[in-house]
C-alpha cells in the first residue's frame, strides 16, 4: 500500500487500528466499463468491504471509445451499478467528475441526489485538509489539441493489453515470471507526455488557486502519492492493469490501497443496515454547492 506519510517522508501519525469497513471517503477512477480489460470483480470485492460517507468516481467509469465502437455489458457491470445506487440510498454521498473516456456526461452536471455530477469537486477530510478532485484531463495537453492522438493511442493500448495477455500465458505456461509490458508501455509514455505538458505543475497551480492543499486525480493510471512544492498530488491508479483506489480513513489519513492485499480485511454488514438510522429523514440531505469553470464544488463532511 502507498500512504500519504510514506510519500512526503514524513513520520507515522497515530492512526487507530482501521479495517475497511471504517473508510470515511472513498476514491476510485479509470474503471473503463467496455473495455474487455476492465477488471470490476476485484472492484465488487473491494466495495463489499467498505461502507464509506463518500464516494468519488474520479472519471472513466465509463469507457465510450470502446461502447460506441462495440457495445458491451456484463453482468458485473449491472452488478456494480446497482452496488453504487445502494450506497446512494444507505445515505452514501456519491460525485461523479467525469473524464476523457465519459466526457459525455459533464452536459449533465447536476445534483441528483443520490449521485452528484461536477467536472470537479473540492473534498474536505477529517483533518481538515482540502483535495481538489478532478480526472485530471483538463492538463493534457494531448487531450485538449490533439484528440485524434489520443484515440490512436487509446487503441493501441488495448492492442498492447491483448498481447500482453497472449504473452504472459505462455510465460506462465513455460513456468517463467509474467512481463507487464503494456503497463510499463503506459506508464512511460504518460510520463513523456506529462513532462512535455507541465502536467504536475498545472495540477500543482490548480491546488493553489482554489486554497486546496492537493489534488486526486486519474487519468495517468498510475497509482502514487506525492508531495509537489507542498500540493499533495494522489493518483489513484486504474481498474484495467493496477486495480487500485484511494482511501481516507476516520483521522483523515490518506491511503493508495491495492485489491490484490484485500485478503486480511473483513466483509462489511449489509448496506441496508444504516437505513433503520435514517427512518423519518430524508435519504440524502440537501447540500449547499457551487461550481464554475474555475472553481471546483466543495462537498461538506456530514455525520455518519
């Protein structure tokens, strides 16, 4: 697991005995429904794990590149929805700020209650920091001039990911140790991209300027936490290749975590439980929120 003290080398806080059932926020992007790559089990694993306050979808839940081209829907997929809206009615707090691959969706920012969908929002932890939340590619310079490039590489990546699997069970069949090639591919030409874009220190100077002491982003599907000039920069990976999400624990600690080291953790009570506590209340209180092209919305903690 990354946490937020390893990254900035800072000494362990005093952090209680937490398991997943104790998680306050949530954080999950880059699940890419379409995508024949997709891995929702381990994500349906992981959610029957937690009962978090909030829950952030932080773009590419959706993968439309792949569903325009050949529509495709499993069972996990309506599986996982329907997991999501029973969060929703349990009092779950759930925004969703889409990304590159369902950028469709952010002609329909609104509050619909049991879901909430901003281009960004701004998430105040327990501790009182601020993160700006957003997919992250607003600063992608490949995304925003040259679309076509992003397409042909969208392509190609699941190219690679098919033969990364044709090669890999051979290697395992042969009894040698797999090779992720299409994710070592991935994430050094997102680095070569994000270097010739000034990606961190346009997410860094977004921080700034909305008075946040980071950001969580997608987008780049490669899980890491960092400090850039003092802006907390937290990745929180994908659901194709690393299968990893972010957490906030009850203290406001900061955690990347994997789905492959969920074996320890304990499977939460039924969702519905919560409900005989808000008996006479309205499921989802109303939330005063704000955004703009340049401001994000800031979501208030609420007691839970």
């Amino acid at each position: 697991m990354i946490d937020e003290n390893a990254a900035l080398n800072a000494t362990d806080s005093d952090a209680g005995p937490w398991d997943l059932s104790d998680v306050r926020t949530l954080f999950i992007s880059d699940v890419h429904l379409g995508s024949r790559f997709s891995q929702v089990g381990p994500l349906l694993d992981l959610l029957d794990r937690c009962l978090p306050q909030h829950i952030y979808l932080v773009g590419d839940l959706f993968d439309d590149r792949r569903l325009s081209r050949r529509f495709r829907w499993t069972a996990d997929y309506t599986r996982l929805l329907a997991r999501l809206f029973d969060f929703g009615v349990s009092g779950t707090s759930i925004h969703y700020t889409p990304g590159n691959h369902d950028t469709f969706l952010r002609g329909f920012a609104e509050d619909y209650r049991l879901l909430e969908i901003r281009d960004s929002f701004v998430h105040q932890c327990a501790d009182g920091r601020r993160l700006a939340v957003l997919h992250g590619d607003q600063f992608d310079v490949v995304e925003k001039k040259f679309r076509w490039l992003s397409e042909l590489g969208s392509t190609a990546y699941e190219i690679l990911l098919a033969t990364d699997r044709g090669l890999n069970w051979i290697l395992r069949l042969l009894g040698a140790r797999p090779v992720p090639l299409s994710r070592r591919l991935k994430v050094g030409v997102k680095k070569i991209v994000q270097r010739k874009s000034g990606f961190h220190d346009k997410v860094r100077d977004y921080a700034r300027r909305n008075a946040c002491d980071g950001v969580v982003c997608g987008h780049i599907h490669n899980p890491e936490m960092r400090s850039i000039d003092g802006i907390l920069y937290c990745n929180t990976g994908d659901w194709i290749e690393h299968c990893t999400a972010m957490v906030e624990w009850p203290d406001g600690r900061l955690q990347v975590i994997r789905a492959n080291e969920l074996s320890g953790q304990r499977r939460r009570r039924p969702i519905f439980h919560r409900l005989k506590r808000r008996l006479g209340e309205s499921i989802r209180p109303n939330v005063p929120s704000r955004v703009d092209d340049t401001q994000p919305t800031e979501s208030s903690p609420r007691k839970g």
